[in-house]
C-alpha cells in the first residue's frame, strides 16, 4: 500500500489526546531538575536512566515513573516540564493537546495544588501565544488509590474548576476496576468537566463496559482489549465512542509482542474512532508522529488509512464543534498539499 512517509505525518496537524505530563521528562532534564531540587535518584547517570527504561509490564513501568515525577517541586518545575512538551509538540505540528497530569503524586509529597496547577496553566497560556498550540489539563485520578482520596484531590483542585477539560482515570489497572470511582465520575459530570477513563489496557474488556455503563465515560483510554468481545467492538463502533490508543506504549509494556500484532488496523476497519497517541513519550522513546509512521508501517496502512486517524484525533477532543471543524479543514488542507 502507499504508506504515508514520515515527513508528511510529522508535518501534517494533529491531536495529541492521551499523553502523560510528566511521563513527558526527557532523560536530561530529569537529572536537571533532581539536581535543582536536591532529589537523589536511583540511577548514576543517563546510561543507567536509559537501561531502567525496559518494562515487563505496566506496574514495572509506573513504579518508574513515580520515582521520575519526584523531581517536580517547584511552579517553576511544572511551568517547564510543561512548557518543554508543548514546545516539542508544536515542533511536530500538534495543534492541540489534552495533557494528564498526576496531582495525586505531588499532593502526598506536600506539593501544594496552586505550584503544579499555576506552573503547568501559565506554561499552557504562554505555548498558546508563543507557538499557537492549544492544550488542556486532563485531572488524573490514580486508581490504586481511595475513591475518598480522589474526592479530596478534587475538592483541592476547585480553585480551578474552569481551567481543567475533564477528569481522567489511569494508574495500574488489574484489580482497580472502574467502578470504584462512581462518586467522583458523577462529580465531575456536575462541575461540567467531560471524562475519559484507562480501560482494556491489561485489563479485561469488562472494565470497558464498567468505564461506559458506571462512569458514563465519554472517551476510553487505550480500550484495546475490546477486541475480545465482538458485541463491544459492535458498540464501540455504532456509538463512535472514541479510543485514543498508543500502539507503541502497549508493545513497551509487552501487552503486544509486535506492532505488527497490534488490533489498531482492525478496530479501525471496524469503524471504531480509534485516534493515535504518545502515552509517555521520553519513557517510550516515540512521539506521536513516531507512533503513527511506526504503526502505519507494520499495519501497512495506506494515506486514507491514515488521515482517518488523524482527523479521528480532532473528532475525539474534547473542544467544541467550531473550534473542531475548523481543526479539520486544516488537517484535510495540509494534507493534500
């Protein structure tokens, strides 16, 4: 088939819905910041950072990326990590980004909620102005964690109600079902926030449905294991729920041995609207124009193939119908240039 080439993916608008804040650190600039903040890290130097970096799972990835998000202290910390992945973002021509970002992490180390939000919202504010890249705070709830604890993160988080997008659900998934956080769905819903939720990563396609019919989620994260139950691809597919999926992060974390086994083709041709993500691009080593040109490659896509997930990327944000069409009529404009 006539695969896109790499250039025409990278420069070519996009949406980057599911990327991690501060799985964004590169390898650099987290032992810059540890040596700021006087942060002692497990690794002597960045060949020992690099060579940690080989996961068997998703737990072994999230512990290091916990001990990672330590070195996040000051605003000024927030206000440049952010600012770093929206700079190299809008380098490969993405036009809007919904970031998850972990408060929970930095609440339990007296990290107070005012330096990571007024750090990450002025670095945002300055990228919109500086590089014309529109971004939005995703809430991210750790579902190891009480649902009573992630009622009082949000309380925290109030202060700001009218800066954050949607509430979002990750962390590690088996044993964590979604229906454990009904209450602060619900909430979210009343603060008017939209809501997307980590399902059928690891997890069985039953937290898929919990992530639907309990917390009434508009957009799954990931959802690749859908594809085990043809009655959910069937839904999926009808109701245009959209998945944002990171192919290269699920081969990382071994839930696919190969790219080229990856159900992204498949639910594609489905009809589900399946957009393609980074996940957490310095841990991953992919970025989002990786991610596609990668997975296009193995999947042996063709450029129809391919605007589809792009234009899927904008159709699947949480903007409104203006600012969503008027993404659109770029992509399809650039695309045939």
């Amino acid at each position: 088939m006539n695969t896109p080439s790499y250039l025409k993916i990278r420069r070519s608008p996009k949406a980057e819905l599911h990327v991690h804040l501060e799985g964004t650190i590169e390898h650099e600039m987290l032992f810059n910041l540890a040596k700021r903040n006087a942060i002692s890290l497990p690794y002597r130097d960045l060949a020992g950072l690099k060579a940690a970096y080989h996961f068997s799972s998703l737990n072994d990835f999230l512990s290091i990326y916990y001990t990672g998000l330590k070195v996040m202290v000051t605003k000024q910390d927030f206000y440049d990590v952010t600012l770093a992945y929206l700079e190299s973002a809008s380098r490969e021509n993405v036009i809007h980004a919904e970031l998850y970002t972990s408060p929970q992490s930095h609440l339990e180390r007296g990290i107070p909620m005012s330096t990571m939000m007024d750090g990450m919202l002025e670095a945002i504010d300055y990228a919109l102005d500086n590089f014309g890249i529109s971004a939005h705070l995703i809430f991210g709830l750790q579902r190891h964690r009480t649902e009573a604890e992630a009622l009082d993160a949000m309380d925290a988080v109030l202060p700001y109600r009218d800066r954050i997008i949607a509430l979002g659900l990750g962390g590690p998934e088996l044993g964590n079902a979604p229906s454990k956080f009904r209450e602060a769905f619900a909430r979210a819903r009343d603060l008017g926030w939209r809501t997307t939720v980590h399902a059928g990563e690891e997890g069985p396609a039953s937290y898929i449905y919990e992530a639907l019919d309990v917390l009434k989620a508009d957009r799954i994260d990931h959802g690749v294991q859908c594809e085990s139950d043809a009655a959910l691809v069937q839904h999926l597919s009808d109701s245009k729920i959209s998945l944002t999926v990171c192919p290269i992060s699920n081969v990382k974390l071994k839930v696919f041995k190969t790219l080229g086994e990856h159900p992204l083709g498949r639910l594609l041709d489905a009809g589900c609207r399946v957009s393609v993500n980074a996940d957490d691009p310095s841990y991953f080593g992919a970025n989002v124009s990786d991610n596609l040109h990668q997975v296009s490659v193995a999947l042996d896509l063709n450029e129809q193939q391919v605007l589809t997930l792009l234009r899927n990327g904008f159709e699947s944000a949480f903007c409104d119908d203006m600012t969503r069409m008027k993404y659109i009529r770029v992509l399809e404009h650039e695309w045939l240039c």
